[in-house]
C-alpha cells in the first residue's frame, strides 16, 4: 500500500529543469554520475577490499585503525581530494584478550562466546555458576535484589529480522544495559543471546555501557545456536553451569582520529554537504559491511563528483570517523568521533548546510529521508525522478538521526538527510568475525554510491536553504 | 534428461500385488510406514534433539561419546528392541587443546582456524613462518625436495558444490595427504582452504592421515574468508607470515563402542537387514547433522517398524557405530567401529542379507540404489512405487560403497543399498562447529524416516536373495 501510494505520486512531479545554456543540468549531470556509479565504474569495491584486505580488523585506538586512516588519507591526497588531514583524538581503547566458555554440567560441553567491548577479564582462573535464564532484559529488571547471587544472568531474547533496524534498536538495551542489571543483583557474569538474526556459531559481540567509569561484570555474548543449547537443556529439566573466562584489557591513553577530505566548492566553499562513514570496526571480523563499505561508498561517490568538469557551488567534504564502535568510561561516553569534529569545527558548522551517514552495511537503499524544510522542493522532486529508477522511494517524515557519527554535528543543528539502505540480513554478520569482503555485494555497493553521488552532487551544486521551515502540506484532494 | 527417463519408466511398472487372505500387503504396509513418517509421528526429531542437547559433541574415545551411546542402548531397551548392547574397542584418541593463529606480517590480523583431526601440536611457543601458496594439492607434490624448508605450505583449493558429493571426495585428499607432502619438502606446518561449500567465518576440521604412525607437522583449515584474506594480500603483493599455535594431544588407551540393537525376525531370525550410523561426531559442533540425524533416522524407521502389529520375517538391527570420524596409527588406519562390527559378528556375517548407512545430513533422499541381483526385481519395483511418490528416483547402477561404518561389512560380502540424499548444503557446516541442531529440517528428517522405514520393512519380511547374480537386463526396445 505504501509503495502503491508512493509510486502514484510521480507523474504529478515537475519536469526537468533545462539549464541548456550552462551546459547539462543538475538533473542531468546527477543521471551520469549515478549510471557511471552503476556501470561499476566508481572506486567503491578496490577501496573496501584494500581497506579490509590490508588492515584487517581495526578496533577504536588501534595501531590498524591508526594505519588504515594513514592509508585513506595518502589514497585521498592521491585521488585529488584537498584539505586532507588527520584529527587524533584520546581515549581508552579496550582489547579483547584469549576468552572461552564451556557448559561444565551436567556433561561438558564448549560454548562459542564473544566478550562485550567494554566487558572487564574476568578472575586469572575463570569464573564459574548456575545459569539463571530470564527470556527478556524487563524480567532480569524485575528481579529482586541478591537474587542472583554467585550466579550468571542470561538474557535469552531474540532479535526480530527487520528491514529498517528497528529489530536491533528494540534488542541492544539488553547488551547496553544487562551487565550493570544483573551485577545489581549479586551476578558474577551476564550472557545474552547475540544480538544478531543469523543462526550460526558466530557470537556477536558490540559495546555494552560503562556506570560509574567501569562495567560491573564481565559480560559475554553466546551464538544463537548455544544460547539455544542451554535453553534446551535447561528445558530438560537440568541445572546448567557454565565456565566463562576472558583476559580482556583496557588501554586508558590510546588514540583515535578521523580523516578529513575536501572538493572544494566554486562559488560558497564555506557551505559545506558533509558525508560520513567510519573506519574503526570491531575486532574479530575486517569491518567489511560495518563500515568498510561505508567509508567505501561515501569516498566513491565524492570521487566520481570530484571527476566532473567543474566542481560544484559548494563543498563536499568526506569525514571517515575514528572510533564509532565503542562506549567510553568518561563524558559524552561515545561517539568520540563525532564529538571531536564538532570540537574542532564548531566555527564552521553554521556553513554546514546537510549531512549525512552511511552505516548500515552494503544492501540497497530503498528509501531516502529529507530535511523537514527540503520535503517539498524541487531539490526534492529532482532527486526523486533520479532515484526512484533505481528503486528509491521518498521517506512519508523528515530525517532525524542520521546516525552514531554525524549526531553530534546534527544535534548541533546541521540538517541531516538519509539514505535507508535495506537491513533485512544486516544483523546476519553484524560485529562478528564473519563481517568479511566476501558479504559485501558488488551489485547493491554500487546501488549505494549512484544514490549518494546524486543527492550529494544535487544538494552542493544547488542553492536549498535545508535549514529553513517546513513547508506547508497542501490540503489533501478529496478523492 | 536423467529425470524424464526415470519418470517415464513409471507407467510399465506392475500394480501392487494384494495379500489380502493374509491382511495387508507388504506394501500397504510400506505406505503406512512412509505416510506415518511422513505425518511426523516418529521419534527421529526428538531422538537427534536430545542426543545433541544432552551430549554435545561426542568426539570418538570421549566421555561425552561413551555416556551418548549409554543413553542410546537404554533408550532402545526402553523403545522395546532386543540384544541391545554395546560393544567397546580400544582406539587412539585426539584431543583439540587451545589453537590460534595470526598473520604476522605485513600488518598483524586474527585467523581463523581448527587443527585437523590428529593433527600434532605446535612447540609451546607456537611457530612461524612464511606462507607459501599452492592452487592445488597437485601443485605442492609438485614442489622440489626442500623448497619449504622453514616455511608454511597453504593448499588454497575450493571444494566445488554438487548434489551428490563428488566435491568433497575431490577437495578431501589435499587433507588427507597434505601434511605429509608438506612436510617431506621441509615445510614446519600445513594449513588449507577448508574442505567445504560456505562462506562464513567458520573452519571445517576433518581427519588427516597417519604416515608411519604420525602425522608429520602440525596441519590447520582456514575459514573461506581467512583463505580469501591471504590470497588477497599475497596477490598485493606482500609477503605473509602467519603464526600458528596448537595444544592439541593424544590418548593412546582410549575406548569407543558400537551400540546394537534388534527387531528379532519372526521367520528367520538369523537373517539380518543392517542399518547403519555414527553416534561420534567432531568435537566442535553438537554432530547434529553428522551423523546425528543419521541415528535418528535409522532408529526412527526402525522404531515405526517395531510398533507394526507383527514383526517382519527378518531381523532389523539397527547398528549406532562409534570412532566413524578419525583416522588411527595403526593398521586398519580407521573406521574402527566398522572393522569391531566384523569383527565380533563375523559368524553372522552369511546371514546378513543387506546393509545400508545413513551419514550425509539431514537433506532429502533423492535416489535409491540396490544391489545388482535387485534391481530388476519385484522388489524393486513394489519399492518405487512407494518411494517415488516422496521424491526418490531410482539409481542407474547398482548400489557399491554404502558408507564408512558399513564399509568392512560390506567389503565382507554383504549386499549393500544406498539412499542417496542430496549434498547440495552438506557441506556448509559439515565437520564445523555450527553443525548444531538448528541445521535440521523437520520436513527433510521425516522424508527421510519413511523412505528408510519403507525399504527396509520391504527388505525385512520379504524373501529376496540380494546376494544373487545381477538379472540380465532385457533388450532395448527399438523406437
């Protein structure tokens, strides 16, 4: 129904603005940038296979991330991009050490675990208890107090499959919130079921929070198949007691740092389209969909607009953000990426005119969310009869949250746009070791950067005042 | 074409023949027995559920294989079948300890690996060496003398997928005989592309061989994605060193066993219709699908049997092999539990009228090969008509090799029958941990159940001599 009534509104839309006497319109200049995108002629695919292939995994503060952003920034300078620099920034990094687990009784058995980013080693020797089940986080919160002593708090919750995420918001709070919950209650470890819509003995692991400057337990993801394991047996009547052990450290003076590239604008270099990605993944698998494509596709589609004939009106900048995965023990807690670009270009932020984020993995965009004032423009109306050939359809409400990277700069007041990629299989691979090149579809990764290099290019030549009100809705026709 | 020909014989098979002074037919029987299955009524799924759950991995000469096969003989007894026992045999067993391994060099990276199976362990401080790349096994035997001298060999070959597992019996002998060709050519260790058809971050351990009574240098699979990863940084150009680390170890006085368990024949009881499975799995997986289902589909079609108003005329007895998985040192260099069986019942061996063996997954049987002497029989063709119906074509050779556990019985003499089931997906989490319980399909089991409760009823209280000379088949019609 949704799709119908979207559809429907298109032959209402304008024809093309002609600009003959310039040359090729926006509109058209937008079609050649996203068929050469299509045509598999962008640098998306060799920057994520290098990018993945040379540096591997690349956790916050890590001599690999520290490296790869070195790379990206020579292969930025190279590309002809301006203004390439690199902004460290400290933090404190945590490295995940030797981890294991078994179900010790009623007859031994390995359990495949991942620690949580964050998530203290536990003792020298291991810890051992009883396995307490709870099927949601709201029922571990609804245990008493020292109900959990000397035992391990499992939230056993799944993940529902959905295409815009929404699966993954209702289920990270236990991750987020678990490890503290259960210590509350006298719990010497917390396990979750993966937060993940895969059925393979791969954990997932991903940040779980700090309170008070430390994670109070050591905290510890089971693959489905093994937190099915333990339900199973726990369902056959028998206690199950499980060994957990992690050698997980924290580095408290580690760096971090994002890269910054320019095409400059011609005419307002001071307004600036922002597009951002990141180059820190977790550490198990090559950040290949989480975000090597990302940054892939973002750089991609910068680069096929810095291959036109003449720049455009305004400048695109590409930030790759250092240290997007992981919480922090010490105020604002996250997102230090983001927040040192906001530190370090507060200034210029009144020029940002639009920003943007693509983190979601490499399947195709299927809908794209504007600005609350650009809704109804002809910016609007010209991007979509540019996209919705290849499959994008107008969001019905503005964009909000454009994502971990670029939120601090939209909660500054930058408006934000996004492109909604597909994430029905996502959160198949999502912070595993299996988020390798091998996912990433060379098909849907140029989808991405015909949409990106099309929007960006129409907002940075153009003229849209993304900040201004929201238009008004005309009155519904009666019907 | 294969198909069209094997559905076109169909119409000149002859009608079922009525028994109907004596009460239903052998058929009819046989229907019921399918159709029984078929509606879910047998125990094969709970049987593999909690085989798996209770037990876990049940690697051979293990505590948890010995308390799976005591589960199973009290299990039959409970289900009512006679002469349940187990039978023990003294074997090598092989440990896994703690294994790990990194690339080094250029730029430091996790790998995932398992050893294989008897695979030596690295010296305490594991070992590190220039990796030296070969596309195929072939290519490594044709290196000269020494020219591995310090350094790792990596047969990067891919397993093809195919229907009937000729991909694997291609792709298998680079394990099998890899380690000792690496190692008579100087090389400290032995890694290959796993032996399987995904793309996950998952190895597939397997057996390697003994040479002289051990395996020369410690040997690994690497998950696709990891063999990718070096075959990647290999082509920019770099050189790749890679660390390997193994604890595994073995238990030279170590014990497995056979269970058995009889339908005793109402008419001939000495004459005995064999089936076949393997309660040992690899010790990282729950062996849900290797062999588990294999057990469960065996006793499940057994079991229908059993609970029919009267006996077959025959014996059933249903054989849960252990020690299916691993090679030994010494001679028969393996399928232990296979030669015990001969061994301890070689006086019965004249009496065994037809073996069969279930051990490729849980996937759909597609196909049904006979001995020679049967396949133009009544038999044969009372057996199609019931079978086809579920999707089972008829084989155009007779059946030879039926399995690993079945193989020194049938090498013995004894007539052996295939259900071939189809391998397409086999090999995805084969010999992997993810070869967990999720991995079954109840639809496939249960088709599976009543294409073996079928034939094996058919088998059992008929009179056909399977060891007979192959009938003549008649002349071609023209046309």
């Amino acid at each position: 129904m949704l799709v119908v009534l979207a559809l429907s509104a298109l032959p209402v839309l304008a024809a093309p603005a002609a600009r003959r006497d310039k040359g090729p319109s926006d509109e058209e200049i937008a079609v050649e940038l996203r068929d050469t995108a299509l045509g598999g002629e962008s640098i998306a695919y060799d920057w994520v296979s290098e990018l993945t292939t040379r540096f591997g995994p690349r956790p916050a503060g890590s001599d690999n991330e520290r490296q790869a952003a070195e790379w990206a920034a020579e292969r930025l300078k190279t590309l002809g991009f301006t203004n390439v620099h690199i902004e460290s920034f400290p933090l404190t990094a945590w490295v995940r050490g030797t981890e294991s687990a078994q179900i010790i009784a009623p007859v031994a058995q390995p359990l495949v675990v991942a620690a949580l980013g964050e998530s203290p080693p536990t003792p020298a020797g291991g810890l051992e208890g009883e396995v307490v089940i709870f099927p949601t986080l709201e029922d571990l919160k609804a245990a008493p107090p020292a109900s959990l002593t000397g035992r391990i708090a499992f939230v056993a919750a799944r993940m529902v499959r959905t295409q815009d995420g929404a699966g993954y918001g209702a289920a990270v709070a236990a991750r987020s919130e678990g490890p503290a919950e259960a210590a509350k209650r006298g719990a010497i470890a917390f396990v979750l079921r993966s937060v993940g819509t895969d059925s393979t003995r791969i954990p997932h692991t991903g940040t779980t929070l700090y309170v008070d400057g430390r994670v109070p337990v050591p905290a510890f993801a089971l693959s489905a198949p093994d937190a099915d394991q333990v339900e199973r047996l726990a369902a056959l009547g028998e206690k199950v007691r499980i060994r957990l052990f992690s050698t997980a450290s924290y580095v408290p003076n580690a760096h971090s740092q994002n890269v910054i590239a320019d095409i400059r604008g011609s005419a307002h270099p001071e307004e600036v389209v922002l597009l951002g990605a990141h180059l820190d993944s977790w550490d198990q698998g090559t950040g290949a969909i989480d975000d090597g494509t990302g940054t892939a596709i973002i750089t991609a589609a910068a680069q096929l607009i810095r291959e036109l004939p003449r720049p455009p009106r305004r400048t695109v900048r590409v930030v790759l953000f250092g240290s997007e995965e992981v919480a922090q023990p010490a105020a604002p807690y996250g997102a230090f990426g983001g927040h040192s670009y906001v530190d370090n270009h507060k200034a210029e932020l009144p020029g940002h005119i639009l920003a943007g984020e693509s983190d979601f993995g490499t399947d195709r965009i299927y809908r794209v969310a504007l600005p609350a004032a650009a809704m109804k423009s002809d910016f609007a109306k010209t991007l979509l009869r540019v996209l919705q050939p290849i499959g994008v359809l107008p969001a019905r409400e503005a964009a909000r949250n454009s994502g971990t990277d670029v939120g601090p700069t939209v909660d500054a007041g930058v408006p934000a746009f996004e492109l909604y990629q597909d994430g029905s299989h996502y959160f198949d691979v999502h912070h595993t070791p299996d988020d390798t090149l091998d996912k990433v579809d060379r098909e849907q990764l140029e989808q991405n950067v015909a949409a990106w290099a099309a929007l960006v290019w129409l907002a940075a030549d153009g003229d849209v005042d993304f900040r201004g009100p929201a238009q008004p809705t005309p009155p519904a026709a009666a019907h």
